[in-house]
C-alpha cells in the first residue's frame, strides 16, 4: 500500500472512499512482492498494480465489489494453462491478496492518513495490518514511527484485542528498524508460532543516498539515471566551477568540498551508494581510502583496465587491505558495450541494481535460475 501512498494520500485527503487491494504472500515466479497495492474509488478510477497485469481486471472487480458490500475479503490467484482465458498468473506463481474497502468516513481512515503523509514526507514508518485471523480483526491497522509514537490503537480495527495491537506494534517497530516489509505469522495467544494471526508489516524509509563523485559529463546522465531508481542524488566535486545547479538541475544537494572530507562528514547508512567518477588520483586515492572502509552498499570507480591496476597499486601503498579492495567495483558498469554519458549511466544504474538484488547481471535468455533473486529469502522484502 505505500508503494502508492501519494496518490492514496490525495484520495483521502479529497474524501474519496476507496478499495485497496494489497499483496499479503507469494508464491513461485509471482511479478510482485508483498506491499503491493491497486486502489480503486468510487468512481471506478484505478490506481496502481499487483501483479504486473496478470489479474489486474479481477482485482479491480473485487475492489469495486467491497466497496459495495464493506466487506474485507482474501483472494488467492494462482497459475492457469488449461483456459487461456482463465483469470490466472501464466508465469507459474500464486498471489494472496487482501481487499480492503476504505469508506469516506471510516475510524481506519485516520491511520491511513497519518501512515501516507509521513511516507509522502519521505519519513520512516511502519504499517501493519492483520491479513489472516479473526473476521473482526482482519485488517485492522496500527502506525508504527521509529520514535516510539503509534497510531490506531484505539480506533485501528483492533477492538477487543489490546494483546494483538501491541504485538502488531512491536513486530511493525522491529520491521521498521530493519527497512523491510513482509510477513510474520503469530499464534492466537500472539506468540510466534504459525496457527492464529498473520501480520503483513510494510515499512517505508527515506530514499537510500546515491553520492556521485566527479562534476562530469557522465555524472550529469547518472544523475538523472539515480533519480530514475529513487535516490536521493548528491554531486560533489571540490572544484566550484563544474559543481553548479546549471550543470546538474536534476541533483538533489551539489556540494563544492573535497570528496574524501565530505564523505567523512556526510551521513550514509547501508543502503548508500557511492560512485567516483573523477579518474584522477589526488582525488580517487583519499576519497577511496575513506570510502572503502565504511559500512555502505556499493562503491564503485570508472577508469580504464589501466587505471584501475594504477589505483589498486596506489590504494594498497596507502594501506588499504585486499578485503576492502574486494569491495571495489572498478572499472564501474556491466559490460553493455557503452560509449555514450547516458549508455554508461546505465550500465552503472544495472550494476548497482545487480548488486543490490544479488542478481547476475547475465542475460535472461537461455538461463534457468529465479529471477528475482532478492525473494530468495523467505519473510521479507527490502524496503525502498
């Protein structure tokens, strides 16, 4: 559901009553991943996707269908080959999803509001909702902040269950915490044992760093290709003349510092990505030195097969150990044959993208492995 949280967000803030229909468990080579939602209001207009077209015209039917009844309902879609015209995911998977109505003057509306204005911000909260149990408690819904705050409660759905709310509460805190979204099955005394409740907890943070090193033509065209996988893009050159808004409109923050003395003073988390861009040595060596040695997720460099062994060298006689220089992506890209600023960005936005999900940058073609190789593990999805 925060997947789509701006246009939620505008549709509550209008008054609009609306159906929400979320993905609560998958299976096999399902398209999407639990978090994802398709809305539809009263007036029929639809926003959103669950499974990447496969069942989108049933699950529209069933949103509209709740919004008639009031009723929240569970729906399971699975793999269909003997009617071609079967609702069905021909790509083998199953999806359990959840269907939501939302009326215009509905108690949950006020934890949906506060859950979609703090994701629009771009502020870090979690949402849970019980999508199997009880009838009474199917769907009811608590806001979790990192700072302890929560909302719904009292008028969240949970009623007679204050023991459901709070360990919703603790389970949304804990998923929160760790940036994730997924699934956590309870017993029905709330003990984690299968049998009783299940929770779906989705969590949104603010967009992961992206800092581009280098005021470059090819920084220009990551920059835009960063923005394009919702980074939060920062440039940063010590030169003043090439780090100018004029240059880089697109970029979030344009920091005129010295790389290294930035990076050591700038926030980043595991989710950061740092791309050096600069190819030259009295800026590379110090900001690599640094960079090589933090807690981020990707730091890669461009050059040359040259003038990556010439900063290896350089890296190693300034201390740097063979198992930080592991981490190095050097030269930065897939092998997509680039020449131009933007084909390059690209091949640098596929490898950060590759890196993350664990993928192997091979093509699809011809291969026999999973594609979605970050759903390999079960329970949980990272949160963007």
């Amino acid at each position: 559901m925060l997947d789509i949280a701006g246009e939620l967000h505008r549709w509550i803030e209008e008054g609009r009553a609306f159906a929400v229909a979320t993905v609560v468990a998958v299976g096999g080579s399902a398209p999407r991943g639990p978090g994802a939602a398709l809305a539809v209001d009263s007036e029929g207009t639809v926003i959103g996707s669950v499974s990447g077209g496969c069942v989108e015209g049933a699950v529209y039917d069933l949103c509209r269908q709740a919004l008639r009844d009031g009723t929240t309902v569970l729906e399971q879609f699975g793999y269909s080959d003997e009617d071609a015209f079967a609702v069905g995911l021909t790509c083998g998977g199953t999806i359990d999803m959840m269907i939501t109505p939302v009326p215009a003057h509905a108690p949950v509306r006020t934890v949906l509001r506060a859950a979609l204005s703090a994701a629009v911000r771009g502020e870090p909260v979690a949402v849970a909702r019980i999508v199997r149990g009880p009838d009474d408690l199917l769907g009811a819904t608590v806001l979790v902040r990192p700072d302890g705050a929560d909302e719904g409660l009292d008028d969240g759905g949970f009623g007679d269950h204050p023991e459901a709310a709070r360990t919703a509460v603790a389970e949304a805190r804990a998923l929160l915490e760790a940036g994730r979204t997924g699934t956590v099955e309870l017993s029905e005394d709330d003990s984690h044992c299968p049998g009783g409740l299940t929770l779906l907890v989705e969590s949104t943070l603010p967009p992961p760093r992206m800092i581009v090193f280098g005021a470059v033509d090819f920084a220009a065209a990551l920059v835009r290709a960063g923005k394009f996988l919702g980074y939060h893009v920062t440039v940063c050159d010590a030169r003043p003349v090439f780090a100018t808004r004029g240059r880089f409109p697109e970029a979030d923050d344009i920091v005129v510092d010295w790389p290294h003395r930035y990076l050591r003073e700038t926030p980043t988390d595991r989710r950061t990505v740092l791309c050096v861009l600069t190819h030259d040595a009295k800026f590379d060596i110090p900001l690599l030195t640094v960079a090589l040695r933090m807690p981020v997720a990707f730091v890669g460099a461009m050059g040359s097969r040259r003038t990556h062994e010439d900063r290896r060298r350089r890296l190693r006689e300034a201390g740097v150990g063979e198992a930080e220089l592991a981490r190095l992506r050097s030269p930065i890209g897939l092998d997509l044959g680039a020449r131009t600023p933007e084909e390059t960005a690209l091949s640098i936005a596929a490898e950060i993208v590759a890196a993350g999900r664990g993928g192997t940058g091979a093509p699809l073609t011809g291969s026999d492995g999973p594609i979605h190789h970050d759903r390999a593990a079960p329970g949980a999805t990272r949160a963007a």
